[in-house]
C-alpha cells in the first residue's frame, strides 16, 4: 500500500504556499488561521522537515516547500482531470462566466460557437456586468474584465492577459454618406456622444487626433457604453469605440471607423481565475481558447 501523506493536509498546504499567506489561505479554505496552522504542522511531521519560517509577521514557503508545491498543485490538477474523464460522458458540464456586457455581446458570444464546436461537453453559462470594474464577488467560474494582469491587481484571482484593445472613432455608414468625416478636424460640427462609464474617451481621442476639445459639436451623454453603441448605429453622431471588440461590426458594415490610424491604446482584458475554483481541463481549455481567440482578433485588427 502506498504510504500517501495526509491529504487534507496537502490541501491546505497547496493553498497555503501558492497564496503566500495562512489568513489568505484560510479565508479561500473556509478555515481559521489556527486550523490552517495545524495543518501545516501535520504534514511537516510527516514530512519531518519544516515547509514554511517566519519572515516579520508572516510564514513563509522554503525553497524546497515552493518545488514541492507546485507538484502536489499539478497532482491535484490531474486527479481533477481523472476524474472529470472519468465522469458520466452524457453529462455536459456548465462554465460559468462573468464579462462586461458590451463585450459579450460583441466579441464574446459571437466566437462562442467555435468553442462549444472543440468542445461540446461544457455549456458556457455568461453573466454580464454593466460596468468594467463590477466587483469581483462569487458565482462564476471566469471573469473578463479590462485591467492589468498585475497579481497585485487582482489579489485572489489569477490573471490571464488575452486581448488589447485600442479606442477609435466610429460613426454609422448612413452618417458617413451624408456627413464624411475624412480629417480630425471634420469632427467639428458633429454630435459627440459620450458614456458616463468611459468619461475619458473624447478626451483622450482629440488630444491623439491634435484636435482642441473645444473643436467638436454638442455633447449627448448616456449610462452605459452599449447604450451609446445604439445610438451611434442609429446615425445620432460620433462615438468613440474600442478596436478588436467592434472589429466584426467595423468589418460587416453595421460601423465605420474613418480614421483607424488615430487610435488611443487602453488596458487589456484579463481572464480572471478565483485561486479557489476548480482547475478543471474545462476551465483551462477556455482560458486558452480566449488566448487564441485574442490573438487572432488582434491579428485580425492590424490586418
């Protein structure tokens, strides 16, 4: 029989070195910092080494508990996928996942097909979020927001960069015919319309395009950005949007972008995994799917 360490212990000790923190892994464990405590010190005597030394007020993982960690992380993330395999093959499993809605609708769920075509198993169940900075709370497996994918960012998530993103002006075909804009300065005369959660667009735009702010028409603002999308597609004026997210309506017509090359960069989004969920073959093939997904949209964008 193999003598296997105590398992719950790894457990906590898994989570313990990869959070660097025992409150933190406690508070992703449901467990109190004591219990976190014996935990560790349980597999240490089995073990019959220390696994973490004090540095301040904290434990720290040694060199040699980091190596020993990340085995046991890959060990459980094959259990998971053994298990998963070896799960009823009828049953689809749901992925649930939390994206800005403007970005749902225009770049997410339109490529969903092509996922759902790999893999038919797993139905991705998306919630969205009216503003990009909604909190991080439970109830979804993945979250899309834009940010860095700096840890310290997103202290209890991991951060998967996968799309840039660029902001440009846009404006209706049917606008366009009537009103071309062909120069920066063209914006003059126009109705500008403006989003109160994206406060900086305009702003940011002009001083790219060398404009003054004061050189555009009157102003229209709205709540949220895809109300403003609507509206630009209805002809009501110029907005500014963001290029890969709107690269297929730019591409089928339904949005013009007359000056492309005057373009504002903004942060990225991230794919955002709660260190507490799940690492099912699943959730990591979505993660890299939106990779792939991303790049080829970026690649798409420059062409």
């Amino acid at each position: 029989m193999r003598r296997l360490p105590p398992l719950n212990a790894l457990r906590v000790f898994e989570v313990a070195a990869r959070t660097g923190s025992y409150a933190e892994a406690g508070a992703e464990l449901g467990l109190t910092h004591g219990a976190v405590s014996r935990q560790i010190a349980a597999l240490e005597r089995w073990l019959g080494q220390r696994l973490f030394v004090r540095a301040g007020r904290r434990m720290v993982a040694t060199p040699a508990a980091r190596a020993f960690a990340a085995e046991v992380s890959l060990s459980f993330d094959r259990m998971t996928g053994a298990a998963e395999a070896c799960g009823r093959l009828e049953a689809r499993r749901i992925l649930r996942v939390s994206a800005p809605t403007t970005f749902a609708m225009r770049w997410l769920i339109p490529r969903l097909e092509r996922f759902h075509a790999a893999r038919p198993d797993v139905e991705v169940a998306v919630a969205t979020t009216t503003t990009l900075h909604a909190a991080l709370r439970g109830g979804f497996d993945v979250a899309i927001r834009r940010g860095p994918a700096d840890q310290d960012a997103w202290p209890q998530h991991r951060a998967i960069p996968f799309l840039d993103e660029a902001d440009t002006l846009i404006m209706s075909p049917a606008l366009f015919a009537r009103r071309p804009v062909a120069r920066a300065g063209d914006v003059a005369g126009h109705v500008l319309l403006a989003t109160e959660t994206r406060p900086g667009d305009w702003t940011d735009w002009l001083a790219r395009a060398g404009v003054h702010p004061g050189a555009g028409g009157r102003r229209r603002m709205f709540d949220h950005f895809f109300v403003t999308l609507q509206a630009v597609a209805d002809g009501l004026g110029l907005g500014i949007g963001p290029v890969p997210v709107l690269q297929a309506d730019l591409a089928a017509g339904r949005l013009v972008a007359p000056l492309p090359d005057i373009a504002v960069p903004r942060r990225g989004y991230v794919a955002l995994v709660p260190f507490d969920a799940d690492k099912t073959p699943s959730l990591t093939a979505f993660v890299e799917w939106l990779v792939a997904e991303g790049d080829a949209s970026s690649g798409d964008a420059r062409a």
